[in-house]
C-alpha cells in the first residue's frame, strides 16, 4: 500500500495481521444491528469484537507489550490497516480519542498514574473521553483554545472543578477523564474516574457521524473533585501536555480515515465492474472511471502527507504546522474520495446497503472535529507571516 | 426574493401565504419527535400539519381551487416557499413524488381518473407513489429507462402486471400508485389502489436523506391485476407521459430544495454573526464571509436557473435539455451552499441542532435522485453532438 | 441566445445586426498581424475596422441616433453580440473603457462636455481612458479607492492636477480622458485632451491579456492644468459620478467576455466533434462530452447573472451588490469555461490557430480587473453583516 | 526543502550547488531582452548562461563526469532546483526535450551513438529534439501513439521517413533529432543530424508558454535518408524505447515546474507581505492568507507525489501509471498555485513585472503537454478495470 521505506519489519507485519483480522473478523460485524441512539456500535458489541482482537493479538495493535509505542510512520500503516471498517478502530482500541488518551499518558503520565489509569485503556477493558472544547456561544474554548473558561482552584489535597465541556467524545459511557481547566499557574490537567456525579451530561446531539460510542456530549462539572496527585505532570502545564497529545492524535483521525476510504474505493470499484449502464459496464464510462482514477490520486496523495507528517513527528518535532498541513490536504481529499464512492453507485450509494455512505457522513465531521480547515488555514497563514519575518529580519 | 417579472400578483400572494405558513406554523415542528424508521416524518405528524396548512389556505397551494395549475415559474415561487422547512413541502402537500403525480394526472387523467385518484390527493388526504425505477443489479432501469423489465399483459379486463421495482419513494404507506410497465405495444402506465398484497414491499433501505415518509422502497409486483380502464391515457405511450411528468417534477425538486437551502444560509448566517472566534464576530473572518457572500451568489444563480428552466417549459416545451441543465446546476450548487453552512457553523452544523445537517444530507441524496449528474451531463453531450449535426446539415 | 422577454424587438435587431456583422467582417480580421508591442490591434486596424462598422450601421450600437441609450438589459444582448470576436468590441466601439465612459459623460456630462467630449467618441473617432486606480505599492487607491492620492487644487481659472496612476487602460494613444483626484470638498473629475505632456506615460507593461489597445499604463501626472469648466459635475462629487460607472462599466466587461466564451465554446464543440482519439469523435469520449455540457450550464448561467444585474440597474438601482456577484460568477464561469475549451482542444488549444488561447488570458486578467473576486467577497461580506444587524433592529 | 531520507549527499550538495546558481547569475537574466518570436530565449541567450554554468560547475548536473546519471529521487531534488528560474533549465541543460532526449541516449544508445550524439548534449553545446507526435487532423498520433503514421522503410544501406510531425519542441534551432518512424517490423527511432533539408518547418505557432527555445513546430518530413547505423536500437522497438522515456521524461517536467511554482509562490508571498489594502498587510487578509496557506499544501503534496513516483522509477518499473498519477496530480496543482500566486499580486500578477504571469502560462500548456489530464486518467481508468479483473481471476 506504501513506500514503506524505513518501516521495520515488525510494523509491516503488525499492519497485516490487523488487515486481515479487520477484513475477515470485524468487517461481518458492520450489519450487527447492535447501535446505541447515535447510531454507534454498543459497548456490548464493541467489547466482543475486541475478544477477538484479543484473541488475533491485533488488541491496541501500536503499542507493543513491553509498553513501547510504534514510531509515528509505523502507526500510520497499522492504523490505516485498522480504518479499513469503521468498526475496525473500535475492535483494535486504536479509536479515538483513546488512542490520543494512551498516547498522551505513556508520554507524560507518571508510573501510578499508568498504572491507575493508562493499564486497562491499553488492555481495551475501558474507554476513554478527553473534556477540552468548550461551547462557544458561551463564551468558551471552541475551536479557540485560548479562550478556555472552566477552571479549577486548589482545595486542601483537591482540586475542584467548574465548567462546561462541549463535544465531548465518548463521555457517556467512559471510565476514564482526562480533564482540562484553569488555574492561577495556568493550564492544568488531570485524570479522573468515570461516571462522577459532578459531571452532569446535558445533552448528546444526534450528529452527523455515527462510529463513536457515546456520541460526542455536552455536559456540565459542577465541583468535580480531584485529588491532588491525579494532576498530570505539573500545574500550568496544560497546553503543552495538549500539544503534545495534539499533532499525533490529528494524524491518527487521518490515518483511521484513509483506512475507511480506501475501502469505500473499493466498494466503489467493484460496483463499478459488475454494474451496467447505457450498454457496458459503469467503470466503461469515462465519467465513472474518470472518478476511480481521481480516487486513486488522492488515496495515494493522503497517503504520502501522513507519510510525511509522521515522519517530522518521528524526528520529535511537535509538527504543529505540518500537521495542519495533512489535517487539511487529507480530511479534503478523504471528502472527495468518499462523494465520488457514494456518486459512482448511485441510488446504491446514498443508502445503508454498504458502508460508503456512512463512510461520506464520517469524513464530513472529520472536516470540522479537530480543528475546521479554516482554522488550520488561517494558522497557517499565521506561520507564513512569522516565516517571511523572520526571512526578512 | 426573486425579480418576478411576469408572476401574476396572484401566486405571489400564495407565495408569501405558504412563507408565512412555513415560518410560524411548520418550523417549530421540526422538533416534534415524532419520525418513522428512516428519519422521516409519520404520517400522523404530516396528517397533523396538513389541518393546520388546510386552515390557513395553503394546502396544494400551487393547484386552484377551480383544478387549474399555476404555470411553473408561478408554482416556482410557491414551492420555494414551502421548501423553507423540510416539512414544509409534506405540511402543503407539494413534496415529491405526489406533486408530480398530480401534475402528471392533471394533465393525462380521464375525468373519470381524476375524480377517483387525484382529486384525494389533491385534497391531502393520500399520499401516491411512482413505480418506475428498477434493480440496475437485476438488468432492470436504474437511470435508464429503456431498459424497463416490468411487464404487463392483458387478460380479459384487466392486465396482470410483473416485476422488481427500486428507489419507489414513499411506497410504504401511499394509497394510490402509478406504475409503469411493458407491454407489446410499449411502455404503458396504471393507476392502482395501494397497499395490495400483489406488491410486496421487499427493504426499506435506509438512506442518507430522511424527510420523505416511506423512504424508498424495493418492491416486488407479483400477478398484480388491474382493471384496464385503469390503464392512463393509451397503451404504448407510457414514455411519453413518463416525459410529461419529467421535467416538471425534475424542476419541483430544485424549487423545493433551493427553499431548504435559503433557511440554511439564514441560520448560517445569523450563527457567523452572533458566534465569535479568535476576537471577532465570525462573519468578519473572511474565511467565513467569504463563504456566505458564494452561497449568496449559488443561491441567485440557482434562482435564476430554476425560473429560466420554468419559463421554457410555460412555454409548452417539453424541456428535457432545459431541466437537466437546471437540475445539475441547481443541485450542485445547492450541495456547494449546504456544505458551506454546515463549515461555517463548525461543530454546531454537524448536529441536529438546526437543520442544517439535515439540509446537507437530503442535497447530497439530489444530486443522485432524479437522474445522478453524470448522467444528466451524458444526455447533454448526446444533445450537443446532435446539435452540431444539425447545423453542420 | 436568451429568453429575452422584454426586451425590445429594435434592440434585439440591432444584436441580430451586431452579430452578423461580427461573424462575417470582423472574424476575418482576427488574423491580421497589425498589433502594438503588447499584442493589442493597432489604432489603424481598429479605424479600419470602424468604418466597416459605420458602413453596416452598427457603430456604437447601444447608443442610438437621438443619443439615448438602450437599457441595461437591452445592451447587453448587444454587447454580447459585439463579443464575439475579441475586435468586435474595438470594431463596434462598445469596448472597455470607452464604452463606460460614454456613458458617464451621458449621464452627467453638461451639453458643452458632451458636445466637446463624447461626441466624438460616440462618433468612434477617438478612443478614450479613465484616470482612476494608483500604485498600491506607493501607497495609492489599488482595489481601494479611499486610498486616492492624485491631489487637484484651484488655480485661478484652472485645476493643477498632480499624482500618479496605474492600469489605465487605453492611456496610451487615447485623445479623451477623465481624471479623478482629490480636492478640498472631495474626490472630483475632469475631462482633459490627450495626449498632454504633463501626463507622462512611465510604462506599459507587458500583460497576459492582449485585447486593449494602448494596454495598461503606469504614468506620471506632473502639474497637469485643466480650465475649471472642464470639471465634470461638482467639485466632492467624484466618487459619486464614479458610482454611476462603476456597475454599468463592470457588467459590460461581463457582458463582453460572455460573447466571447460563447465563440470559444463554439469553436471547441466544433472541434471536438471533428477530430477523433482513441477510435472515435472526441465528443463521444465522456470526459469530452462532459466538459461540453458544463460548458452550456456555465454559459447560461452567466447569461441570467447578466440579465438579472441589468434588470436590476434599469429600476435605478446603482446595483452595487448585485454588480459585485454578477462580475465575481460571471468571471469565474467564464474562466472555467475558457479553461475547458483549452483542454478540449488539447495542444492546439494553447496556439494562436484560434482565439481560443487569446480569450482564456483575456478572462484570467478579467478576474482581476474591475476588481479581484476577493475584493468583491469581502463587500458581499461587509453587506451580509449590514443586512443582517437591520433585520435584527 | 523535501524529506529527502535516502537521498545521497552527493546529490543534496549538487541541488544546492544549482540553487544557488539560479537564484545568483540565472534569475538576473529574466529581464534580458533577448527572445525569439515566440518569446522563448535565444539560442544566443541560452548559450552565455551555459557558460556561466558551465564555470560553476552546474551545465548538466544530473549527469555525472563519468557519465553516470543520478537516480530519479536525486534528480528531483536538482531539477527543482534548476526550476526555480523559467530559465534555468536552459543554463542547466536539464530542460525538456533534451533531458529525456540524453536519458534515452544514455540508456539505450550504442556507443557510437553516444559519443556522436549524446556527448555534444551532455556538453551543453547542441540542441535537439524528440519527433514523436503527429497532426491528429490528419488521421496521425495526437495523444494516441498508435495511430502514428510516419513510415520509415530500408533502402540500401540507408532508411528513407516520410512524414509530418506537429508540437516537435524544439525543432527549430535543434542539431540532433530522435524521430519516430514505422517499419513493418513495428516502429524504429533515428539519430539524426540537424538541420536537414528534408525536415521541412512549416509552421511555428505562437502558443501561451514561452520558455521553451524553438516553439512547438509543425513539419513535413519528406524523404529524409538516414544511415542504417543511426538507428537506436533495434527495428520493432521503437515503442519500446518510447516507454523507456516516457516516464522519466514526463516526470522531470513535473520537477522543473514545482521549481517555477516554489518561486511565484516566494514573489506572491513577498508581496502579501508587503503591501497593504483595506488597511492591512494583504497577508492577513483570510482571503489573501488562506490561498496562500492552500499553496503550502499544494507545493507539498508536489513534491510528494514527485518523491514516490521518482521512487518508483528507481526500483526499475517502467512505473507508466504512477507517472500518470503525478503527471495529474503536480500539474494541476500548480496549476491551482500558479493561479492563486496571480490572484494575489492582483494587477501586477498579470503583467511581466514579475515572472508569476510567466509560470501561469507555462502551467497552463503543462496540463496538455506530454499527455493532456484527461488521457492520463483514460489509461487509469483502463489499468484500474484490468486490476479489478485480475483480482477477480
């Protein structure tokens, strides 16, 4: 599927267990009619697709069992392969926003913390949810994280937190927290069992998108307390665990796509083949084909950006601007993949018969989660800006 | 809205009866739970908001009280009208498929035909079917009609009809159909009472759109007899009818849906302009101003297609290169607005909130519905070689 | 061409008239090598061509004998006629910037300037230039004409008239222009006899377009005097006169280069059904075929753009708004539509064998001039927001 | 600039070397009057800068001293830099057709052959050309090679061709010509000295890109003998050799152009920078900042796409579709870049003040020469058919 110059062995392998694990295990689950109110798969069904897993040895497939991570270039193919079903991420735990979650705590978590907290995610027993964006007609942090507005104040051996999170994912249902708020030293975050009463949830919007267990929630923190020691790293230090967690975890949303999409072109090309329209076969039509061939283009052009991108995070850089750069090349070209699978099938494309039109619904929330492409551009051009400043001077 | 120059005062005064209708009575039930499988309204609700639409004047509002039909730049301005809701059209009984299977009887019906089948639809009373489309997959008319495998032959006083049919929007529930099938004489039409146990509704797929009750059904019609003077107009001229109906249910659609998406650009905008990022209102972002100045451009130049197409047909032509112009521009330009408003009001627009996600999720299905794109582009490459033909002759 | 209703039978004859004398005298001359260094025909083919003109009575067409002019609406199926050669604008002398200079002058010049000033040029003897835009790199009016830096101050009988401009069309060998420049009261404008040595003529750069005579100039204004009766209106009313310019001269450039897509797509369909690749017309290939049928789609919708923009102008409306969404969609339309025919004709699309090539530059520099598209989204923006806050109070 | 992991030092320090050399002694060069009608530098021009070339170092920098030729990774990353002037290229000696002309030679030339022709080449002393394409109005090998119909039959110890040949780059001024010609025995290239008064020029046209010496000539081939030992190769093989340079070839435009477009993204970036409108930096505008944020994405996934397919090529594939793929891709997202860098400049992007109107042209023809987008994905479309069939079987 890559280049896959530089990538061990190990990882290619990886990448191919999960493939065919995907392809034979989990793609038969996608008619299981087990889906909550959102449209999402259960946490019933999601934990017995994860036995198999367990059983394959394709169960949080990147992270290795002496607890080490695969390099960025190396996730990229592994959780492609994992994208091929939507359910396929799920079934791995290579879903988000656990897989930023596991990567954010065995980055910055202190051994108990792991212990406590990063163990079972890794052992795909619990799932996750990380309350950073805040509603914007309020006031708060949307896509702005500057304006965050939830806070927190030291209380004896606590901390106790205020506030209202905004799109949530996965909060309902969730055993672990990973917290954002204010304090005087700044930024702060922390880890926190779920469910707590102190987090009301308000309200679960039907969305778009529907692969996300728990939906993506608003909900109110009405004087959460922590204890102390289940602050992550050091007070202040907030944004800088966000940033550490952020150009990794954007990536990952490409690479689960690029996975979903490579499989919908798929569908799209066998429709192709068998079908007949106006006297051959629809692929015949240059209309038709003339899509495959674009899809094709920018499959492989997705491809090469994560490619890319992983490897300048491989080099430690945070790979805020690069990451932009793929988030938007990518999420864009994957919308185009996908209009183009479901527009080639037709009537067929736009109902529930396969998974392109889910797959169509996903990629259009993922042009928004994670930053709208406007947000990356004007970022962007804030960098060119500094760029040619600093040419200049 | 429009310049309507040569719109009697008459249709816009209906006009601005169904606007007001639309905005007071309809929307606020755009929240009412009440919804079938597929998403789509239940026939209580529609039955519900037509009492309500019978009231206050605007039930079938584009058909007079004397029979007669508003000519189709006038019903442009009332359908628009109702379009502003996607329950708009159910509540005035000028959706698909049954405003175009009014207009098709109106024009073609025998008095007898009229009284018994169009006159309870005329008076929202039923809901009506078109059975035309079959399975692509089983060598049956996907978006080529010619390739009609539904037969009917007569015997004695009836004729005994057979076949698959796919994509028969609102099927589940109609009460009145008109199905199409071949005979050797050629293609001929029937109007039948539904339900009926010879048609066997097989799936309800569920699709990408949800405001049409019934979804659209695949259906088999197993030995279903029909009396002959059930028959519509002669046998053989089935096509010809089928061409009647076309263009004008074509361009319904635009009308409808370009309604639809004018409430979404005005929810978009008012989102731009009381949200704030980044320090400023979001309409002073160009980013996002940018994009509601195009969708106020998209939506003139639909506007503009749509009266252009409909003064063509007021003039007797049948319009078939006309409305498939208007259709592709139309429904691509309203996919273009769509795709806008739900970016400009970023994780807002991916939810229920509004129904702006919905919007964008019946104007991906147009762009399919009624012919996909490509195959509107094809038939116009056939016109424009004929053309060239022609003149060089 | 268009519907066209309301539009009267003499002004559509003299569109007849215009066309037939386009097709038949001034393609030929597309051909004759006489062009200045900047690839634009030479005053002495333009006055050849204007005779033909005067002979076939269609010189200055939009403006009839009794010096009134036809309506907006009117003039454009005149002016798209007139452009379908890119010469049949300088032969009919309804090009830019002539064309929206005579109209000025029609509106509010007094009898005298008329007499002295537009006369001729209405007469076609003289061409003309509009003194407006300066060099935004020093600081002047590029896309923003509150920038103006071009000073006027009184001086006994006369105005001393000091500044430099850029992009004036048509500066270079012009006998008429109108100066704007800044006084006390206010923005004003003057018509001046060319050439003068106190406009210096600094340079004319070479551009992608080719179709204006004289080209773009940059010039130096050096203590030019003027006799204060040649002051066009009243002193503080310039930006007002050049309102009354700005959209009708703005949609005549729309209306123009409509004329000439039309006679490029015309060329590319004729081309694409003559030639063959891969063992048949290339028209029957879809990629072909479809870029044809997108090509009709555009062309009509920049058409009713058009027509929508004039109606509104002949209300009295100064149609700023309007003006700005008519250039941005026809000017986009129309470089697509260039575009396409290029691509349609593969290599020799990017010769000069036919105007082809000379009309996709022709269009790339149009969206820029009069302003760029960008320019025109931002005030399209600026009034959303404005409409917005007046339906909210 | 790239990556670049896996790419020899050698060949890092060689694209510097050529960097430096265009930005120092090519780039001044671009105001130097000297061009032929069609606006390309003159042979006179062309051999001045090889000398300095020459002096530093940098004359044929692809094609080491033993006569070895970097692999096509490396040679991407010292095309592109030879592209960062429309000019470079031509001091290089790595512009088209003579780059892909030696590789052939180098690949495929006997040694005799070599030192004759490939040598002078190498040497940056002669021009030459690649006769392939013929007239598609004539029945002959437009962008369908076989439908070639030039014929070449023995007679004694020479060949004799007879043809007509159309877009020969190059062709005028040339010194060596490769030409294509049939046998019976399949199609045959020849080494020919140039000129020859059997090759006949009938007609160069003036086309929209200018950097190329020669223009595109149209020409007649009338009895041209050519000695039996200046055949390449062997009889039969010519389409063959035709693959052999077909996709390095194809390629290496891909990376003279990114180099071009790196630039006019560098002026178009200088000047947002710079000037100011609407009371800021043009580059905070969104509408300004976000295209060119849209260019940093689109300059990236170029170069990418380059990169892989470079990859390809050097595992020893005759990588047909891959280079079809990066043809489409990098072309018409310099395309895209070009544009956008225009749009910005505004006025001044379509004048010669700076080489951005230059590189839009240029990219304009690119989309058509060396195969238009269209063809290129009828073939993918053909291979994505036949790998459907084949992973059915």
């Amino acid at each position: 599927m890559t280049a896959n110059s530089g990538i061990s062995d190990q990882a290619l392998a990886i990448a191919a267990k999960v493939e065919a694990f995907v392809r034979k295990t989990v793609i038969p689950y996608e008619k299981d009619p087990r889906r909550d109110h959102h449209g999402a798969p259960t946490d019933e069904l999601v934990m017995e697709m994860r036995e198999h897993a367990r059983a394959a040895g394709v169960l949080t497939p990147h992270i290795l069992s002496d607890g080490s991570h695969l390099n960025q270039r190396e996730t990229a193919v592994v959780l492609i392969s994992s994208g091929l079903s939507p359910l396929g991420p799920l079934a791995c735990n290579t879903m988000a926003p656990d897989e930023g979650n596991m990567y954010l705590l065995g980055k910055e978590g202190s051994p108990e913390l792991k212990d406590r907290f990063l163990k079972p995610m890794v052992e795909g027993r619990v799932r996750s949810a990380f309350f950073m964006t805040e509603p914007a007609d309020e006031g708060g942090a949307g896509s702005d994280p500057s304006m965050m507005q939830t806070t927190c104040r030291p209380d004896g051996n606590h901390w106790v937190i205020n506030g209202r999170k905004t799109f949530i994912t996965g909060a309902q249902g969730a055993r672990v927290g990973i917290v954002m708020a204010k304090a005087e030293e700044g930024a702060c975050m922390f880890l926190v069992d779920l469910p707590d009463p102190a987090i009301r949830i308000d309200h679960v919007p039907n969305t778009i998108d529907s692969s996300m267990p728990g939906g993506h929630a608003t909900l109110t923190i009405d004087n959460l307390r922590v204890p102390a020691d289940q602050m992550l790293g050091q007070a202040g230090e907030g944004f800088r665990y966000a940033q550490v967690r952020l150009s990794p975890a954007r990536l990952s949303h490409c690479m689960r796509w690029l996975g979903a999409c490579i499989r919908a072109n798929e569908i799209a090309t066998d429709y192709a083949n068998r079908r007949h329209a106006f006297g051959k076969p629809l692929v015949d039509h240059e209309g038709v084909g003339f899509m495959l061939a674009e899809n094709l283009i920018d499959l492989k052009q997705a491809e090469l950006m994560i490619d890319w991108c992983a490897g300048v995070l491989d080099t430690g850089s945070l790979g805020t601007a690069e990451s932009s750069m793929a988030k938007v090349a990518v999420s864009e070209a994957l919308m185009r993949i996908a209009d183009r699978c479901v527009q080639v099938m037709g009537g067929t494309g736009v109902t529930d018969t396969t998974i392109v039109e889910q797959v169509f619904r996903e990629v259009r929330a993922f042009r928004i989660y994670d930053g709208p492409t406007e947000v990356h551009k004007w970022s962007l051009a804030k960098k060119i800006k500094r760029d040619w400043k600093a040419a200049r001077d």
